[in-house]
C-alpha cells in the first residue's frame, strides 16, 4: 500500500522504521502455534500503552481486564500508562527507535500520522473477519482510514452537541430547536426572558464550535485530491456556515465580548456561573457540570445540533482508537486484546466509567433507547453526524499554529470581515498542505 510522505515526522523516523520492522515491540516471545487460530499463548506478554486520565478508575478496570485475558489467552498483559501531554513525543521516539509497544491507545487525531509512515499494522481484514465492518461508528473509522486501510480500532470518544438550561426552557416555553432558524428563536426567546443570561456564547479560541456550522452549511475545512489537500474553509458554502455562527454573536448579540478569547473551559465556567443560555459542549460536559454544582440537577439538558432546515449538523468526533504497531511480533494476540477492549462488555464499561462512548455502533443504539436526557443527544449526535477532521497529520500543523480560532478571533472582534479572516485561513492552510 503506497503511503504519503509526511513533514510531521523526522526523516530519521522513516528510516527507522527499517529497524523497527525487526524489533519485537515490547517484549520477547513469537506468536503462540496456529496463526489465526491460535487461543493459548501462554508465557506471552502483551505490552500496552494507555493514556492516563480519562477514566479515573482505570486501574481497578485494567485489573479486571487482565484477569479476563489471562483466562481467555493464557497470556499476561502489561499496562504502561502514559501521560497525554507527553504521549505524541513518546511515540515519535519509540517508532524511531524500534521500541514501541505491541499496542497503544491512540488518539484519533494521531492515526493517521503514525499510519502514514508505516508504524501501524491495517486492521482491515482482522475487522472484516470479526463482522465488525458494519458495526463501527462511520466518524471513528472515518479517522482511522488511510489510503484505504484502517490503521485504528474504534475505542470510544466523545462528541459536541449543544448543553442547556433546561428550567430556563421550559419557564420561557421554548422547544429544542430543529434547525437554525429555530437555534435563533430560542435564543431570542432567552434573552427576552432572561436579560442577564448570555444566551448563545460564541467561543473564539475554540475551533470545534465553528466546524458543525461550515459543515452544516456543505462546507468543508479540507479536501484531498490524489496526494494533495486543499483548504475549503474559504467556499462559498464554509463561509455561510461561518457567518451565520459568528453572527450569533456579531449580528444577533447573543454571546459578549469576552467570548472572544474564551476557550471550551471558559465556556463551562460560565455556564456553572449560571450566566449562559446554551452553548457547544461535549459530551462529557453534563456530569462535570452536576458534579461541580449539585444545585444545578434537573436545571441542564442537551440536544443535537440541529441542521441548517433539517437533519442534524455534523460534529467533531474526538477520542482515542486502538492502534496494534507493525513491529510488534504478537499481531495474534495484539488482535484478541484491541476486540476484546473495543466490543461488548469491557467496551461499555469503559464508557460508563470514563463518560464517554464506546466506537460500537451497536452500544450506542443501547443508550440512545435508554433515552436518558443528558446522554441521548450526544449518543445521537455521535451516530447519526459524528465527524473526523481531514486525516493527514498536516492537519495537526494546523490545529497547532491555531489557524482556525486565529480567523473566528478576527470575525468577532471586527477586524476582518467573514470571507476575509476565511481567505486568510485558507491561504495559510494551503501553504502547510503544500510544504
């Protein structure tokens, strides 16, 4: 399979993957005898990498896990976690020099990048061969799909919808909107009922609130053509997208000036202020919410965001694939441990403790039918307009030199109008495409 070059990583990288190829990627042993169907591969060690943090209980959960594995593959597993701050160096380092680990979580902004330089194994057929294919949510593989292969297994992730105050709602007599004209009645109705609330707070340091809006309008952050990407954030359908979310705030009045510079943090301290309305939120926002203010029970809600006339707008799925390396000697039973984690029981546990969603289609739709207000929507929003980022790991020099909030910044402070801050975008998306 041809792959792309890429300047995310070092040349020394790529030339080490030569090296990498023959390493046993954490640890000693060969894979147990019978190939595929092997199940016992006992005095073999799976070495895994887990970031630390998202679920809080995650030793305890990684006890279980190992426990069930033994029984199943009479093999033992190693869990090194790993920091997030200092995960995407590590890696780079360990693909350079030949000491990865068998499996690692990686995020879904990452896939692709290691994939292109050949550091991940295409689970393609291992997936298809589980009947598995059709049972994925579309935005996770969608960012795991490189040159046509897939170099992630679906974990779990969360997903924006829109967080509410659903008592400030229902006092005002307001309905969940279902398109964006009905976003701006009820934020219109908001501010009539409740002059000290900001009603729709528009977050200029925070690129994901913009993207279900260019989406929504048919617009697009990037298309690839061959080998090349190209900006679309200055079309004609981006643009309207933009205009009509920053004219939230610009035309509408419904956010304040200090929302410019605010990031999705200063969003949620805010709204646990009781000073917003509604405001672009993810999915592990309603219980931090509850959390932090008990009083606030039964006072918040959530919907998807809701297309342009109809339908839903697509939103940025974030989260974490699991990722089996090239190096690795153990893909057999790298395999059976990625199944195990990322389908049925240890999946959904995962999700209910870390408060994010399992990437199985199939667990979701059980908690979109468990119809709970605070979880549903996001469930929803995830399955049905759930969305990756342009896979190339250019994309990241993006996100990195903020180019995204750099444009929202220069809408809502006046300096630029829409298509200008959007031609300047694009101008500097397509100079880092095209380096």
């Amino acid at each position: 399979m041809q792959r792309r070059s890429t300047v995310a990583v070092t040349g020394t990288l790529v030339l080490a993957l030569g090296l990498a190829a023959c390493s046993s990627g954490g640890g000693s042993g060969s894979e147990a005898t019978g190939g595929d169907d092997a199940t016992d591969f006992s005095g073999e060690t799976l070495t895994v990498w887990i970031m630390e943090g998202t679920n809080p209980d995650a030793d305890a959960f990684f006890d279980e896990v190992t426990t069930a594995f033994k029984d199943e593959t009479g093999a033992d597993l190693q869990i090194e976690f790993q920091p997030w701050a200092s995960a995407h160096d590590k890696f780079t380092t360990s693909i350079a020099g030949g000491t990865t680990p068998d499996v690692a979580e990686v995020g879904t902004t990452w896939t692709g990048e290691f994939a292109d330089v050949g550091a991940l194994a295409d689970l393609s057929d291992r997936i298809a061969e589980a009947g598995l294919e059709d049972d994925l949510v579309p935005g996770l593989v969608e960012s795991a799909t490189l040159d046509g292969g897939v170099y992630g297994m679906p974990w779990y992730a969360g997903v924006r919808s829109v967080v509410y105050r659903a008592d400030l709602f229902e006092a005002a007599g307001i309905e969940a909107p279902t398109s964006w004209d009905e976003l701006v009645a009820a934020a219109e109705a908001l501010k009539a009922a409740n002059p000290e609330i900001i009603p729709f707070p528009v977050a200029g340091d925070s690129q994901y609130g913009a993207m279900p809006f260019i989406w929504g309008a048919g617009g697009d952050l990037a298309v690839q053509d061959g080998d090349t990407w190209t900006s679309e954030v200055s079309s004609p359908e981006s643009v309207e997208g933009l205009e009509f979310y920053t004219g939230l705030a610009t035309e509408h009045g419904f956010s304040t000036a200090a929302a410019t510079t605010w990031k999705e943090t200063d969003l949620l301290a805010a709204f646990e202020q009781g000073q917003v309305g509604m405001m672009i939120s993810g999915s592990w926002t309603p219980g931090k919410i509850l959390a932090d203010v008990p009083d606030m029970e039964g006072k918040v809600g959530a919907f998807p965001i809701p297309g342009q006339t109809e339908g839903l707008s697509d939103s940025f799925l974030g989260g974490s694939h699991l990722g089996v390396f090239e190096a690795s000697e153990k893909q057999d039973l790298a395999w059976k441990f990625v199944e195990m984690m990322t389908t049925g029981e240890f999946a959904e546990e995962w999700g209910q403790q870390s408060g994010y969603f399992p990437g199985q289609t199939s667990l979701l739709e059980k908690v979109i039918e468990e119809d709970d207000p605070m979880v549903a929507p996001f469930a929803q929003q995830m399955v049905e307009a759930g969305r990756s980022v342009p896979v190339t790991p250019l994309y990241g020099q993006i996100q990195g030199k903020k180019t995204l909030e750099t444009m929202l910044q220069s809408i809502l402070s006046g300096s630029a109008t829409v298509q200008e801050a959007a031609d300047t975008a694009a101008a500097d998306m397509d100079e880092t495409f095209g380096s």
